[in-house]
DNA sequence: CCTACCGATCGGTAGG
DNA sequence: CCTACCGATCGGTAGG
C-alpha cells in the first residue's frame, strides 16, 4: 500500500516534469500569448482539464517554466558561487552550451520580448532577472577590474550591461540563421577587447 | 467629380497610413500572433473587414508595417550614403532616437524574437535584414580599420554582428526598465573600445 | 466600408 | 480524505 502511494507520488511528479518540458517548447516556439493548454497537452499526451491539475492556471505554469529553469542552470554552472573574470568566462560556456538546446534559447529570447508588456504575466519576473543578471556580471567586470585584468577607461556597470545585452543579441541572430553565428566565439572576441591579454 | 475622386483617394491613403500606424503600436505590444484584426480596426475606428478592405490578409498588414517601417527610417537617417565610422555613428544616434519612440523599440524586439519560428510570416523578412544590418556594420568597422582607426586585434565581421546583437539586447532592456538604461551611452562607450580614442 | 456570419479554437471549470 | 484524470461544455475571440 505504501509502495503504491510512492509510486502514484513518482508519477505524478514524472507527470508534472513532463508538462514544463513541453510548455517550455511551445512557449519557445510561440510565445507566452500564442501558446495553448490545449497543444502543450497534446504533446504530453493528456487532456487539458488534466493539465490544469497540475498546474491551476496558464499563468501558473508560464511561472514555474521560468524559475525551474533557472534553478536548474544556476545549479549545473554553479554561477552564484564564482566571481570576477571566471563568472564571465562561465557564462560564456553557458551560451556555448546553450547551442545545443534552441528550445530553450527560444524560450528566453521569445518571453524576454514578449514579457516587456507591463501587462506580460512575466514582466515582473524578466525585469528582476535583468536587474540580477546585469548586476552579476558587473560584479564581474569589477572583480576583474581590482584583478587589474581591466583594461582602463572601462565602467564596469556598462560593461555588465552591455555583456548581458551581447549575448541576447547574439540569441536572436542565432535563431534566425544557426549556420552563420557563432554566438560563442564573437563573445570571447568581444570579452578580450574588454580584459587585458592572456587573462 | 476630378475634386471628389482626388478626395476619395487621399482619405483613403490617410486611412491605410491611420491602420498602419495602429497596426505598428499593436503589434509590438503583444506580437504578431496575438494582435487581432479586430482591436486595430477598432483602434483605427472601422469594423475588421473594413480593414481587411485595405490589406487582403493579416500577414499582409504585417509586412507593410515591417517594410514602410524600414523605409521612413532609411530615408531619414540615409544610412545607405553612409561609410566607416560615420554609418556607426548615425546608427547610434537612431537608437537615441528610437529612444522617444518605445512603439516602433516594441515592433522590432517582438517581431524579431517571434519571427525566429521558422514557419512565422515574417521570418525571411527578418533572416535577410539581419544580414543586411550586419554586413552594413561589418563594412563600417572595415572602413574604420582601412582609415587606421579600429584597434589591432579586432576581427571587423566579428563586431559588426556584435555590434548589431549590442543593439539588439540593449533595446530588450530599456523596454524592460526605462528609467535605468541609456542605450545611447553604454552602445557609445563600448564602441569607444573598438575604434582608437578621438576618432 | 457595413452587418452577419463560418469553422476553429481559446482558458478554465463543471460533474463523474 | 487523496491522486490523476475524462468527456463535455462554459463565455469569448481568432482569421476570413
């Protein structure tokens, strides 16, 4: 009797993995707005009103896709525990491993967009995760900068913004022509015009 | 009769000019998929098969948008008579000028992450403009390096693409939160770091 | 340009 | 009391 509660317990969050992973698409592919219950739960192969036990509401489910990404990212690269120039470089292996996974790519790229609606159920989300993503890579550049690994004349603040805004520029050229953009390489080109050679 | 065919036809430029204009502001508030015919007609104050009257379909009015756009902008800053560090800097100050127009910022940073799908009607649009405008700062940065002003070391395609992904991601920023971006400023300092100082 | 509609699909919830 | 759904349908809206 235990053995089968545990196992309708595994199921169901086996079930509930399975929705954010395919929300996680289909918000990608179309957006927050253009994205049906109906089709993510298609692809889970459930009906709707089934999706909607899992998760209450659209809105609901837009959230939790959002905070179980970044959750799961910040524990795989480790980034809230590194600093200066070494924050900066593991970004950029986060955006070179995000080449194997446009889906998520999309994602971001797509709900950033979309979400500077006031109005966007993930505005509030995206301009805190902006303000923390920016401040964290600035921290970054000024850890490199008392390193004296910053080349002078450079403000860190706009440095960290402008890193923040390279590699979501990158994204879009990216998903729209994989074959022609490296998104990784022109971001270690552009890193080391900012820090001093052999950093 | 003359008078009143002349009329006629005036109104009915103002009119697709007024649908245009509604279409511009709406599609970057929620992107093309979410936009109803019906909330621009009613913008614009005729029912939605009146404006269909003007363009046959949804993908059409998109386009128009997308292209008279590109054309107004072209005209007024004639980038195309442009080269070197010049083009650079007359794109710098269009982003200053989009500055005080978040609509038109909206339409862009949308479109161009929803086109990204490649079955969206406006996805070649954006495939081939992105090229344009990356080989358009490619060739300034080749023609700031051929003057002797581009820093040694610096790859000219490379930061032509970054320089546009800068934009780009710079945009997504200020639309998120105004107050606190000044993409002007921060697009101007690090284009400082490529191009030698006084340039 | 209008009203009057179509096939379909939307997010969400009812009872079972 | 719990979970994990179903078929059917709610009020509204999509492009045409």
């Amino acid at each position: 009797m235990t053995e089968v509660l545990v196992r309708s317990y595994a199921n169901g969050r086996a079930r509930r993995q399975l929705i954010l992973d395919e929300a996680t698409t289909l918000f990608g592919e179309v957006g927050y707005r253009a994205a049906s219950l109906r089709e993510i739960a298609a692809r889970v192969g459930i009906s709707h009103p089934g999706l909607l036990h899992h998760f209450p509401a659209k809105q609901a489910l837009l959230l939790a896709v959002l905070e179980h990404r970044d959750e799961v990212d910040a524990q795989r690269f480790g980034l809230d525990h590194l600093q200066g120039v070494e924050l900066l470089r593991h970004m950029v292996d986060l955006v070179d491993f995000n080449a194997t996974r446009p889906g998520i790519v999309e994602l971001y790229c797509v709900l950033s967009a979309e979400s500077t609606a006031p109005d966007h159920p993930a505005h509030a989300f995206f301009v805190s995760r902006y303000a923390r993503s920016v401040a964290q890579c600035a921290a970054g550049f000024e850890g490199a900068q008392a390193a004296g690994l910053l080349r002078p004349g450079i403000d860190p603040d706009a440095a960290g913004r402008a890193f923040v805004a390279l590699t979501d520029g990158l994204q879009v050229q990216w998903l729209l022509d994989r074959d022609s953009v490296d998104m990784a390489t022109v971001l270690r080109a552009t890193l080391a015009q900012l820090v001093v050679a052999g950093a």
